[in-house]
C-alpha cells in the first residue's frame, strides 16, 4: 500500500512536459560530379570506372544459339564514393534499350567503345546503395585483337557458346565496372532452349523448362573479378560429385570432349595437394568446363575453370592453382599479373616435385638452356606494359618463384604459399604488396632480388641466380 501511495506521490509531481525535440541538421550540401570513365589501371586505364563501388551483379540473360541473339536484364547494386552526378558501365556492342536507377528512368548514352554514360534522373549522395538495370539486347561478340588472353562471347563448334577473356570478357555480355579491382557477387539467372545446358560460376539450382525453354540459376557468394564470371552453353555432359567437405563439384564436357574425365576425375586429388601448399579450398564450388575448341588459352574462371581442347593434367593443377592466386586474392593492376600467373606456374612444378622430380636441378638444366637468351630474360614480370604482362609468367616466372624459394629457405616460403592469399583473401592486392609482405616474413629487405628478377629484363648477377641451397 505505501509502494502504491510513493508511487503516486512521484507520478503527481514530476515535470510531465517532454522535452523539447531537437531539429535534425539538414544534410550537407552536395557536390555532384561525374565519375571517372576508367579507373585508372597502369596498363588499362580506361578499363573500368570510378564515383562507386558494386556491390552485386544480378544478370538475366535469354540467349537462343539458332540465332545468335541475346536479350539481358541485369541489374547492378553499388555504393557511390562520391556526389555522382553521371557514372559510366562499361558494355561492348549491345544495344541498349532502357536503364532505370531505384525503378526511376535514368537518361543513358553511348561514347567510344564500350561506355555506357547513365545519368539519373537526381544526383546521386555519396554512400548510398543505388541499383541500377539495364535492358538490352543484340549479338554478343569477340574481342578485336588476337592478343593472349583477349576472347569474349566466342561460339563454339557445336553451335553453342561460351566466355573467356582476360583482361577483358565481361562487357561483352552484361554492363559491368570490368576492372578486378571492383570485386562484387554475382548471380546469373539464364534462359535457353529445351536441350541445352548453362554452366556458370559458383552453385546452381535445378533448371525449368517452361515453353520449350529452360532457365537455370547460378549464384557465386564470393567476391569475384568481372573477367572471371562466365557462362557456357552447349549439349553437355554434366557430371556432380561433392568433395569430402561438402563442397559441390561439377564438370561440364562439350560434345567430344568426354575423354576428359581421365584427368578432370584427379581434381579431388590436385585440390586436396594444393590445400597442403595454399591452406583451405577458399571458392564456394569447384569443377570444370571443357570446351571442344582449340584456343591458345585456358581460364581461371571462378570456382569452374574453361579448359581449352589441349588442357592437360598440368592445366588442371595451374588453373586451379589460381582459385586462390588470382581468384580470391586479385591483382590491383594488370601490370602485376605475375600475382597470379607466377604462382599458378610454379605449382606445376610443385605438383611434379611431390612425384619426385628434382626441382633444383629442373631449375640448372632451364638455365642452361635459357643461358643468356637476351629474349628470355627481357621480359619484365611486373610492369612489363600493356599488351606484355603475360610474356613472361610462364616461363621466367617459374624460375624466379624458384629462385625466391631457395632465398627464403622452405619454412619461410611455405608460410607465405599459404599466408599471401589468407592475408588478401576476397579482395585485391598489388606487387607492392607482395614484397612488403615477404619481406616482413623473411625478416630482411630482399630489394635486390626483387628488382633483379623480377622488374629487370636482364640475367641476375649469381648471387640472386644461385641463392641458398642453388650455390651447391
């Protein structure tokens, strides 16, 4: 009774007037600016755009091979990093038909090869979460050039189609920021005819066919670098297994391409080898797609590379060497590509160490072959200039991991096989990077020996060439 009466008491003399609210500040005034038409690669600095950061590529395609024709709905979240008063897409050869940022119109327009400039209908504030679709439509195509790793949407010889390129593929059949520096998720949702099979990144779901036409979903949760989404379509053979860890694993074999299991079925075996070097698997999937074509180029295509007709046992161990070198941890600019390159190269040689070659007298009889080849050792493998990053990765690469193998000595180089992509996993880094990081693992400034080997085009002096166990 007296709680009650106390309580009443306090409740008839307190101040019952609420305190005044107070005004919530205007937001700052805005500043809005176009964002750049490229974002400033060293090698390719047109490639990509700046003003924002995507976040997530949502691509619908139907696509019928009788024809040739592809129409696309594909819808791009982002963050703007700055006041945008226009931003660009990059996209090459498509017709488009409308764009619309938040479901309002957006005025678009074309300029030189591959812009789509859009500006929306009110600028837009830094940080905000903007989404942007395009519809489009028309006939995908292939790169100009016959340079390496230049592809596109290429057709296939059994009247399918497929995509690969490096550094450039994804523009030729959604509107992207086809940089690797803008990683984003990606989820494909894809429409054919009843009787062919898409293949894509990551994990699928069942495909309905309604109409006589098929449409199937693949969903990549993981960051991913525009050039290494894809899509395959064609009469394949489709083969799923799931790797001990739960992980799904899914091969696709073109028409005359199913003598390929023989090497595609050591896939667990080459990861579970690869995860004693790397660490853990770092994708969401894993597989291939065997393409029945005779291109100069396999691909590290997120979680399910593109294997050209030739590929071989050691294609599969290099391109799935990439799923963590290049895959998970992407390269700040295509001028440091021996990240990737390099890496997967050398795990080649890993692969045929662990059958008992001898790596270090592979390494003195590729010396002696090489001898004072001026061509050899002119190729630069880090800012080497647009058109040359891959001249040398394959071949004077692996002698420089080597060579910086046998500097570090074996405990502190297998920390790094597996530190680097833990380090950087999901995202980017660049060559800088990398030296700062071995560097601080050796415990020594190793400036010389990066420099010799690896922005040099000359021999190394003998004691970057011979170092450690390689002076005996």
């Amino acid at each position: 009774m007296l709680a009650l009466i106390a309580v009443t008491i306090i409740g008839c003399s307190a101040d019952t007037q609420a305190p005044p609210m107070l005004a919530k500040p205007p937001p700052a005034p805005m500043d809005p600016k176009p964002g750049a038409p490229g974002a400033g690669d060293e090698a390719y600095p047109n490639d990509g755009n700046g003003g924002y950061d995507a976040l997530d590529y949502q691509v619908g395609i139907g696509f019928d091979p009788a024809t040739s024709h592809l129409d696309g709905d594909t819808t791009v979240t982002a963050r703007a990093t700055q006041d945008l008063s226009r931003f660009n897409l990059d996209l090459r050869g498509l017709e488009v038909a409308s764009v619309q940022i938040d479901d309002k119109p957006a005025q678009f327009a074309r300029e030189g090869e591959f812009e789509l400039v859009i500006t929306p209908a009110e600028p837009i504030r830094s940080g905000t979460v903007y989404r942007t679709r395009v519809i489009y439509s028309g006939k995908p195509t292939q790169a100009a050039t016959a340079a390496l790793g230049d592809g596109g949407w290429l057709k296939s010889t059994s009247g399918g189609a497929y995509v690969v390129g490096e550094p450039h593929s994804a523009a030729f059949w959604y509107p992207v920021n086809e940089t690797p520096l803008d990683k984003a998720t990606f989820r494909l949702t894809a429409r054919v005819p009843d009787g062919w099979t898409v293949i894509s990144n990551g994990r699928d779901t069942p495909p309905k066919s309604v109409g006589g036409w098929s449409t199937t979903t693949w969903t990549e949760p993981n960051p991913i670098a525009s050039y290494l989404t894809t899509i395959a379509v064609d009469k394949f053979t489709v083969d799923r297994a799931t790797l001990p860890d739960g992980t799904p694993v899914i091969n696709a074999y073109a028409p005359g391409t199913e003598s390929k299991r023989d090497i595609e079925n050591k896939l667990p075996e080459v990861l579970d080898f690869l995860k004693t070097k790397f660490g853990a698997y770092p994708q969401s999937a894993a597989g291939g797609i065997f393409v029945n074509e005779d291109i100069h180029f396999s691909l590290e295509t997120q979680t399910r590379p593109t294997y050209a007709k030739w590929a071989d046992l050691g294609t599969i161990v290099h391109e799935n060497a990439h799923q963590w070198f290049g895959d998970t941890v992407s390269v700040r600019s295509w001028s440091d590509v021996c990240l990737n390159e390099c890496f997967a190269s050398y795990a080649q040689w890993l692969w045929q160490e662990r059958s008992g070659d001898d790596l270090d007298a592979r390494y003195r009889a590729a010396l002696e072959i090489t001898g004072k080849s001026a061509e050899f050792w002119s190729h630069r493998l880090t800012g080497a200039g647009t058109g040359h990053e891959f001249e040398g990765v394959y071949d004077k690469g692996i002698l420089a991991m080597h060579a910086l193998r046998r500097k570090l000595g074996e405990d502190v180089f297998n920390r790094l096989l597996t530190g680097w992509p833990q380090q950087f996993k999901n995202g980017n880094a660049s060559w800088n990077d990398f030296e700062l990081f071995t560097s601080n693992l050796a415990g020594t400034k190793l400036n010389t020996f990066f420099d010799t080997w690896f922005h040099s085009d000359k021999v190394p002096a003998d004691a970057d060439l011979y170092p450690g166990k390689l002076r005996g």
